[in-house]
C-alpha cells in the first residue's frame, strides 16, 4: 500500500477531484486546506516568503494504483505556471480500520 499526498492550488481542487471519482476502484481521498510556501526564482533571503493557500490530497492506495493516481493528479492539477504543486508517494507500513478491526487491503 501506498499514501499519495499532493499539494496543489485550490483553484484546480474540483477538477482534480471530478477525475479522481471517476477512477474505479478508489477507496476515497481526505482534503485540507493549508499555508505554506514554496521557493521561487530569483526570491532574496531578505524577502518575506509568501503565505499561499494551497490543497492537501491524502489517499492511500494500491501499489498497482499509483501510477494512475499521479498521472490523474498531474493532468488535472497543472497549468504550467509555477506553483503547481508536488506528489509525494510514501509507503504506508499498517492501515486498521477503526470499525471494523480488519487490517492491510481490507481495511481500505
């Protein structure tokens, strides 16, 4: 199992959520909003990094899943302007469903 977390713009949240429902066979996605930054070219250290709003996707999926997963993400999220957002893919060690007790594929 894997954890995909994307951060990407807030303005490209819907799309990117429409093309996810319309994968088969995903459990489903957590969403926040956050604050952050991100480094920029030509930004002095002098200067004050900027407070973005930005959207954090959090799902956890099949290792057969995830490739589909980041191009779905990818395609929808980008606009070719900087700030577009990242991927992560981690491993996911345990998932236990807290009512049901199962664990691993069965709890997704």
């Amino acid at each position: 199992m894997k954890e995909i977390k994307a951060i990407i713009r807030t303005d490209v949240l819907e799309k990117v959520l429409r093309a996810l429902r319309a994968m088969k066979n995903l459990p489903g996605c957590t969403v926040s909003h956050v604050h952050g930054y991100h480094k920029s070219v030509g930004t002095s250290l002098d200067s004050e990094p900027e407070n973005e709003e930005m959207t954090k996707l959090e799902l956890v999926i099949k290792d057969t899943d995830v490739k589909r997963v980041i191009d779905e993400i990818a395609a929808n999220a980008r606009t070719g302007g900087p700030g577009d957002g990242k991927i992560f893919v981690l491993d996911c060690a345990e998932i236990v469903s807290i009512r049901t007790g199962q664990r691993g594929d069965a709890a997704v």
